[in-house]
C-alpha cells in the first residue's frame, strides 16, 4: 500500500516454486520464496539487472524462480524484450513466466478509467493484446491492482467513489462499478484478439482504503469468466497508522477486522481460484524481520495450502535509494 509505482520501469520481483505450469488446474501445491531483484530500465552495472541477475538470485536462494514481474503502463508498449528474456530463462521442465502488472495511467495522470471503457484507449489495448498474442508463450496480466487503496489515479476513489448516480446501476457505488467495467473491456479485446496464452490475475491490497463499505476489494470482482487467479497485496510495514508491527497472519488473515481479512474474503468469493501474493515484505527489524519472514513461511506451507505462488518485494520504500535492505531467513543479505 501507497507505494511509489515505477511506471515504465521494468521492476522485477521473483516467486518461487518447484515447479508453476501456466494453466492454472495443473498447478501444484509446493510454495517457497521470492524476491525483488532489481530494475532493468535504468541500464545500471548493479549486478543483479537483467537476466543474470535472475541467476544470481537463484544461486542465492538455490532455486529455480518461476515468475518474473514486470510493471507497465496502458500507454506502453508490451515488454518483448524483457519477457522474451525471462521465458528464455526457464525450461520445459521448470518454466519462468513473465507476469505483467499494467497500470491505468498516462503522462497526463489523471484517472482515465471511463475513458477506457469508452473505447479511447482501445489502439493501445488492441496493440498489447496483439503483441501478447505474437509473444506466444505463457504470460500473466494483471491490470490495475490494488484498486481498493487510496493512493494512485486507478483506484475506486477516484474514479467515482462512493456516488451512486454517476454511473451505471444506481444502487451500486460508481467506484467499483466502473472499475469492473474497465477490467471486462480490457479482457474482451484480448479474447477477440484470440491472445489465449493470457492469464488474468486480479490483485487486491490486503486492506480497504478508505475504510468503508462500498469499497470493501469484494465489490470489485470482474466475475469468474473473466479472472484465472485471485491476487492480493500485503505488507508488514512497522507503522503505527497501520496497526504497528503485524505477524504474517495479521496482514493477510485478520479475522477481526472486516476490511483487512484478505484470505478470508478471497476464498469467499471463490475457492475455484488459486491465490497468489502478488507482493509482500517486511519491514526492516534485523532478527525481528527474520523470524517474521520464518514464521510466514511456516504459516503458507501449513495453513494455507490454496496460496500457490508468492512474491516477495525486496525494496526500501521509505528511502529513495539503491540500498539492499532485505535480509532472508537465516541471515542472507541481498
């Protein structure tokens, strides 16, 4: 949450797994680590950009990554390169995909949402769906996550709110309503484009903001014909506004409060979809943060067996700076 978006950067956070086929009723259930690597848009000698910095990763964590995450703009163009790259990077018997979070913004950054559903973005969506489909292999799409928070131009608070008589059913909040609709129009392009390589993941924060009825993530549900995996966003960012220092259960499965039991309202609107953490972290703590991570592990592998894949966000979001701030379970420094 209120995180500073990277947009037209090619960030890349890596999920691990023994082994994630693209269709989703042939995933497994073995979950392991992930991490944020590095920034292929800045051409930096960092060692860990580009390709090899997936291999070093892996020699780090000795395993194979199954996913690389790549954040982009409506008004960009499809990341071939990259993604080329990171399939290239996999195997037939161990797969990376490129998983491709485009977001809802333009130079101009103001909320354009009811301006895509009235077709004005429809070149640039027409041209992804194109382009995915040339691609030809496996990719996971995510459009305008954590639409439920309050700090970015493609949120339901911008784009309606709360207001009932600005758009569509005049019983519903406008917020969501013309989200939904946005997401439907995006999907239907890349069907008719016949781009069937595509996996839709729609991704959540883990709480509601602002903290009110009409924007509980539920409302937001594009439908099951139109969603392959259910996402959802958390971190354990050690700030009194967000309840202080939270267990890995308390960000993702906090029964007593409604707008933050993320895995609770997920599995209540399907348990037809695998889940994925699209990104979670911790804030730094040294052994705190490394017993936290331990116990997270712990919890995915015994309470949680729908979570199929996880990501993990190695970023300092409170300094805008290059310093590696992630320490792994068991001391490792990245």
């Amino acid at each position: 949450m209120a995180k500073k978006l990277n947009i037209g950067a090619v960030i890349f956070l890596i999920m691990v797994m023994s082994f994630i086929p693209f269709f989703v009723n042939q995933v497994k259930a073995e979950v392991q680590v992930g991490a944020f690597i590095g920034d292929w848009g800045k051409n930096a000698t960092f060692p860990w950009h580009g390709e090899q910095g997936i291999v070093n990763y892996e020699n780090v964590i000795q395993k194979k990554v199954a996913v690389v995450k790549i954040y982009s703009r409506i008004v960009n163009e499809f990341p071939f390169a990259e993604s080329v790259a990171v399939y290239n990077h996999g195997t037939d018997i161990s797969p990376t995909i490129p998983y491709i979070d485009i977001h809802p913004s333009t130079d101009a950054q103001v909320p354009i949402l009811r301006n895509i559903i009235n077709g004005e973005y429809d070149s640039y969506i027409q041209k992804w769906a194109e382009d995915a489909k040339e691609f030809g292999k496996p990719v996971w799409i995510c459009f305008d996550g954590e639409m439920n928070g309050d700090w970015h131009i493609g949120s339901g608070g911008t784009n309606g709110g709360a207001t009932l008589d600005g758009y569509g059913d005049p019983t519903k909040a406008d917020g969501p309503e013309v989200y939904i609709d946005a997401w439907r129009h995006i999907h239907d392009i890349f069907t008719l484009v016949g781009a069937a390589n595509v996996a839709w993941v729609w991704s959540v924060n883990n709480s509601d903001w602002p903290r009110e009825p009409w924007n509980k993530f539920q409302n937001y549900y594009p439908g099951d014909n139109y969603v392959d995996w259910l996402g959802v966003d958390g971190y354990n960012w050690n700030r009194v506004e967000y309840a202080g220092w939270q267990t890995f259960r308390q960000v993702f499965d906090n029964q007593a409060d409604e707008y933050s039991n993320s895995f609770g309202r997920l599995r209540a609107i399907t348990t037809e979809k695998p889940i994925i953490i699209a990104e979670f972290a911790c804030a730094h703590k040294k052994v705190s943060k490394r017993n936290w991570i331990t116990d997270a592990f712990y919890q995915l592998k015994t309470n949680y067996p729908y979570v199929k894949c996880f990501i993990w966000f190695d970023s300092d979001r409170e300094l805008l700076s290059r310093r590696r701030v992630c320490r792994l379970a068991g001391g490792v420094r990245l």
